[in-house]
C-alpha cells in the first residue's frame, strides 16, 4: 500500500482523533487536580464522570482552534487549564 492510495478522509479522521486524543490526555488529570484544590464544593468536581464527558465532548467542537497548541506546547497547556477551571468558577448572573 501507497501512502497516496490513502483516502484524504482517513488522513483528516486519524489527525483529529490523534490531536484530540493528546490534547485530553495531557489536559485532564491537570484541570481535576486544580478544580479540586480551586473548587472543591462544585457540582462538576463531585461528578467527575459527567464532567469528563462533557468535557471531551465539547472540547471535540473547539478542537481546530485549540487542539494543536495544548499538545505542542506546555505553556499553553497551563494557561487553558487556568483559564477553564476559572471560567468553571465564575458565578452566573
């Protein structure tokens, strides 16, 4: 097999599963301890399950602008995760 007999679908699929798959990886253990330490009393750190899958879930749908940055790169990786578990925090008005 070629690597030009390669369908272009398969080639898009396999970098956004891989990007995506990275970018959770190397995103979540890092937002539950913060939420944890930040957080304690929120509804989504006593459902970490549910938490978790609306996380990936949506993270799916922002995963062009986001996605490759948390996986290159530890800086930017931090600052999401200080950004999300602040947003997480905020009160609703």
């Amino acid at each position: 097999m070629v690597l030009s007999e390669i369908p272009i679908w398969q080639w898009v699929a396999t970098i956004w599963l891989s990007t995506w798959t990275l970018a959770i990886w190397r995103t979540w253990s890092r937002i539950q301890e913060r939420m944890e330490v930040q957080l304690p009393k929120h509804s989504m750190t006593k459902r970490p399950f549910l938490h978790f899958l609306v996380y990936t879930t949506c993270f799916n749908m922002i995963l062009i602008l986001a996605g490759i940055p948390l996986v290159v790169s530890d800086k930017k990786r931090d600052m999401w995760v200080y950004a999300y578990v602040k947003s997480l925090g905020k009160e609703k008005t």
